[in-house]
C-alpha cells in the first residue's frame, strides 16, 4: 500500500477543518466516539448539521474561535492508498506553520472560498507550494452549495489560478480543480449529482490516483554519515559500518563511491538493515554500508556516487522563509544544520524581500521580518557539501538556529 503525504492551505474559513472531517467522516474513518463527540458538540452550538472542523482542530483556541493555528496530522487509509494530511493554518501569521506542513508533503490542497474566490492569502498559498517544488496541486473550489453551483464562477476563479501558475517559476506542477462542497460532501469521496457540468473525479480519486515517483525530481545520490557503527565484539572486532539515510538516489554494492570531505574514492562492499543484507540501498531508506577500504570516516561526512559529487562551498546564496520574532539583519550571525552538518553562520547580504503575490520583489532591504519570505548570502564557518533545491531537495535545504534562544528562525532553500 503507497503512502501519500498531503498539505492543505487556503485562507481563514475556507473550510479546511471541515473538509478533512468531512473527508474522515465519508471513509468511516471516525471512531464511534470521536463522532458522538462531534455530533454533542454541534447540537450545543446550535447546528442543524455535523460540524466536521471538530474532527480536526484539536487546540482549546482554535474550537473557541473557529480556526486552525498549529499544524494536525491527520492518519486515515482506504483500500488502497495510506493518507498523511498536514491540516495548516490559513492566516498569514501563522506562514511558518504552512512551510512546516509543506516542506514533507508529496501533493497539496489549496482551498478557494467561492464567494470570496482568488484572495492574497491564495497567492501567498500558491507561492509557498511552488517554492517547495509540490508537484501535485488540487485546487479545491469550497463552498460551492453558497453560489448554486456557478459554473461561470468556478470557471473564473479556474482562470485566475493559471493566470498565477503562467507567473510561477516552477513549471512541472500538474494541476486539478474540483468544485466542491466539504459541509455536504459534493465531490469530496464521491462524485456529485448536483454538479453535473463538472466530469472530473472527485478530490479523493484525485489523490488515490496520484503516482509517487512524480513527486522527485532529482536522482543524484546523497549519503551524508549519520554515525560510525563499531561493535567492537568478538565477532565483529573489525566491523566498520557507516549509517544514514539514503537521499536522492539508489546505492549498490560493487558502486563506486567518493567520500567528502576527502575527496577519497572507495566501493561498496555491503549494505546492511539490522541483520538483512541488501545488493541495492534504496533512496529514503535508512541503512549500514560498509567499504572494501579502509577509510578515515566520521558523522557529517558524506558518500556520493563518483562523479555525481556535490558542490563544496563555505557561501552561498539561498531564499529563505524567516520564523523567528527577532528579524533577519545584515551581519546577523546564526547556526546552521545542513542535514547532520552544523556549523556556524554570518549573513552576508540581504538580496531582496518577495512579494508573494508575485508582483515582484524588494531589493536590498533593510530586514526580514517574522514569516516574511527572501533571498539572502550566508558565509559558513567551515564547508557544506551542497545542491541546490532545484536538483536536490533533501540536500538543498538547511535551518538556521537562534544561538541565544535555540530556537529554529528560519529555513533556507539553497539556488
């Protein structure tokens, strides 16, 4: 059974609580209780229909006011297909929570009110998913119950879309629309008779239907070492492995392999899972390789296919999504995790602010405010082994660390 990670966006009161209620609810995916909790809940508040948003929301704030604010994962299956839903806040405040719920997902959600149709939020929404590279995007068009089921006005909030996707920098996104309405189920699981101009599948055929392997675009391999394996026992008194996670690409034994920062060259001789023994390391598993030399390895190296080496750099130049309340300044000094590397960091430059209603782009300003999107130009206290977003994703990207609060103040996307 595939497993597919979804985000869903859209703005304050779309309805994206309730559509995933909504979507839990047609699946039979709600326990018995879970449903008799929301079926009280919604006769207290004087509604004469289920509130699904219930199923969701699972902060005391966001059932007081109605909205969602942190990021819920979301579990529920069909036959034929495991779902991971990241249910993210819609308000711009909370822009950091909705990188979070994206940088993971494989598709997403984007939720239009109908009344209301394409609004800033929905730029930024759009924005945030072509910066992450999200390949596979369903427009979801709520609400459609409030305009009688206008195909005039779906079809027009259809063109604003493509009027933004044309704008975009990331052309290999495949788009679906989908009228729906989440509060009575049109077109959520099963197709609607109450839209019959509409002959596109319903949103969850969309999403069964979806192929996984479209969702890398890259296939260069990145092995950074996580840790040594020594046992040291009698019976493996010379053992020494190295263990991580398989990035980008495959690896098999008998391949060739460059170690980084050394730049020395060696072959796989073994790649184990616990007690298992494999020919092939698949990418996004995580194994034990050993070499047939004995080389000098330590946690934040990295193996690379010989001839696929990466960049070794100790500047760079990234966009970065800022999450921190202390703004972003020239000269600011930060720590920076680049995979299992961590190393310290000195801004060199504030390129620009963007806007994310893709109207442009502010050059050299002055700061970079909390969830505030730009370019920047960093200098590392000592070398990274690098891609950019573009061709690696796992490897293109880094979070810079507080080093006064440790808290994490933003994520980068390396060019």
């Amino acid at each position: 059974m595939k497993v597919l990670k979804i985000a869903t966006a859209g703005s304050v009161d779309d309805g994206k609580s309730t559509l995933i209620g909504r979507i839990l609810y047609d699946t039979k995916s709600l326990t018995e209780d879970k449903l008799q909790a929301i079926r009280e809940k919604s006769k207290q508040r004087g509604f004469d229909y289920l509130d699904f948003s219930l199923a969701t929301d699972g902060l005391i704030a966001e059932r007081e006011q109605g909205i969602t604010i942190d990021v819920a994962h979301i579990y529920f299956s069909t036959p034929n297909t495991s779902f991971i839903i990241a249910d993210t806040p819609g308000h711009v405040e909370y822009t950091r929570n909705m990188v979070t719920g994206a940088s993971n997902s494989q598709a997403s959600i984007v939720l239009i009110d109908a009344r209301n149709g394409v609004v800033e939020q929905t730029y930024r929404h759009f924005f945030i998913n072509n910066l992450l590279r999200v390949k596979d995007i369903i427009i979801a068009v709520n609400k459609m119950d409030l305009v009688e089921y206008s195909e005039e006005k779906f079809n027009q909030i259809k063109g604003e879309i493509k009027f933004i996707a044309d704008k975009s920098g990331y052309q290999n996104q495949n788009i679906k629309f989908v009228p729906i309405s989440a509060l009575h189920g049109d077109n959520v699981v099963e197709k609607s008779t109450k839209i019959p101009w509409y002959t596109g599948k319903s949103l969850l055929e969309y999403l069964e239907g979806l192929h996984l392997n479209n969702t890398q675009d890259y296939s260069q391999t990145r092995f950074p070492i996580q840790t040594v394996i020594r046992p040291k026992t009698e019976n493996y008194h010379d053992f020494r492995g190295y263990a991580g996670k398989l990035y980008g690409g495959d690896l098999a034994v008998g391949d060739k392999v460059t170690v980084l920062p050394s730049g020395t060259n060696s072959t796989i001789k073994k790649i184990h899972f616990f007690d298992k023994k494999y020919q092939v390391g698949k990418k996004g598993s995580s194994v034990n390789i050993t070499l047939k030399d004995d080389v000098n390895i330590s946690r934040g190296d990295m193996l690379v296919k010989q001839g696929e080496e990466p960049k070794i750099v100790k500047e760079l130049d990234a966009t970065i999504c800022w999450m921190d309340k202390t703004p972003l300044k020239l000269a600011d000094k930060y720590y920076i995790k680049h995979g299992v590397n961590e190393a310290q960091v000195k801004i060199t430059g504030l390129r620009s602010l963007i806007h994310t209603d893709f109207s442009g782009k502010q050059d050299e300003p002055e700061q970079l405010s909390l969830n505030e999107i730009g370019e920047i130009s960093l200098k590392t206290s000592k070398s990274l082994f690098v891609d950019s977003f573009k061709e690696n994703k796992a490897n293109g990207t880094f979070i810079l660390i507080n080093t006064k609060t440790n808290n994490t103040a933003g994520v980068g996307f390396i060019k």
